[in-house]
C-alpha cells in the first residue's frame, strides 16, 4: 500500500513579499494616509496645469477650470496649510506674468494669466479661516477690486494705467499679508529681464 504523500511545504514569504501583498490589501497605507496622498497629488497635478495653461485659447481655459475643480475637490483630503500655500504660490506666479505682459504690452498674454490669477483668488476665497484669520475674504476684498480695474486697462491697452494698476495689486498682496501677521512676505511689482525663460512681448 503506497503512504499518502505529504503536501509540500510552502516557503515563507520574503520581506519584500510580505510587504508588497500587505500593500495590496491595503495594510501598509490606511484609508486615512492613502486618501491625504491622493489628495495632494490630486492638488499638484491640478495647480501644475493651471500654471502651464495646458495649451492655448480656450483649451487652456477649459483645462484649468477643469483643474481648478479637481483641486477643489481634493480641498477635503489637503491639508489647509499646504493647500493655501500651493495656491498663494500660483497667485504669485500669474500676477508677476500678468506684470511682464504688461510691460510688454501684450495684452492677449496679459489676459490669459488675469484670467489665471481670478481663478486662483477665486479658490483662495473659498477658504474661510486659516490661523484664526478670515484669509479668504480679506485677499477677495483687498486685490479684486484692483484686479477688475486692472483687466479694464489691459482690454483698453491703456498700457500706463496698466501698470499703475498692476503696481496697487503688487501691494494690495503685501498689505493682505501684514493684515495676517505675515509682513515678511513682501510682494514687489517684476523688474528686470524676466526670469521665467518665456517671451512676453507680442509676437
């Protein structure tokens, strides 16, 4: 009579095996860190093609807006800090662009990044309170103002106006930051060749 043959052993799992199936069932990253990771790199990805307009004309519009809302969607996963500092960070970005555009009095280039800062203010706005201030509310109320006058130059190519213009939202940006404590970050209206390896004068 021929003994039952005893099943094989299995060999344990290395380190790297362990580590990898325990990924797949979700072991290594809780609900909670997994959806704080997704939601930054939702954020990144939406506010990078917000900077690079992802195209020109309307595509571009179309592609920002469509970031602008999935990085609103995230809003709930981000952590506020990081999240108004990413927008505060593409704020200054288009304006100092729409400051260049200006002095190269370029006025569908002026518009594309006005319409680029109106976005990022818009979704700055939506945050109500951070460190105990109302930062929303008093950037909307100190730059929108300033924004809209400056958009009615541009459209006008009233190209001295414009600039004053532009000038008052460098500084509305600073004395928003002095009103939340933050007066070290002084925002100055673009002197000089610009820095961001593009052309600003009209083609």
């Amino acid at each position: 009579m021929t003994p039952p043959k005893t099943p094989p052993k299995t060999p344990p799992k290395t380190f790297s095996e362990t580590t990898t199936s325990s990924r797949r069932r979700g072991g290594s990253f809780p609900p909670s860190r997994f959806l704080r990771a997704l939601g930054l790199a939702t954020v990144l990805l939406a506010t990078t093609a917000l900077a690079t307009g992802c195209g020109g004309g309307g595509a571009g519009t179309g592609a920002a807006t469509a970031g602008a809302s999935s990085a609103a969607g995230a809003a709930s996963v981000t952590p506020p800090e990081l999240r108004l500092t990413l927008l505060m960070g593409h704020l200054q970005t288009y304006t100092d662009k729409v400051g260049h555009a200006v002095r190269g009095q370029n006025a569908p280039l002026a518009t594309f990044y006005l319409d680029r800062v109106d976005m990022a203010l818009g979704a700055v706005a939506e945050i109500e309170t951070w460190d105990g201030m109302a930062v929303g509310m008093l950037a909307e109320g100190m730059m929108r103002n300033s924004l809209s006058q400056l958009r009615g130059h541009v459209d006008r190519s009233s190209w001295e106006d414009a600039d004053a213009t532009y000038r008052a939202v460098t500084l509305a940006c600073t004395g928003c930051h002095v009103a939340t404590r933050r007066e070290y970050i002084a925002i100055v209206p673009v002197e000089g060749p610009s820095p961001w390896g593009q052309s600003f004068a009209v083609p």
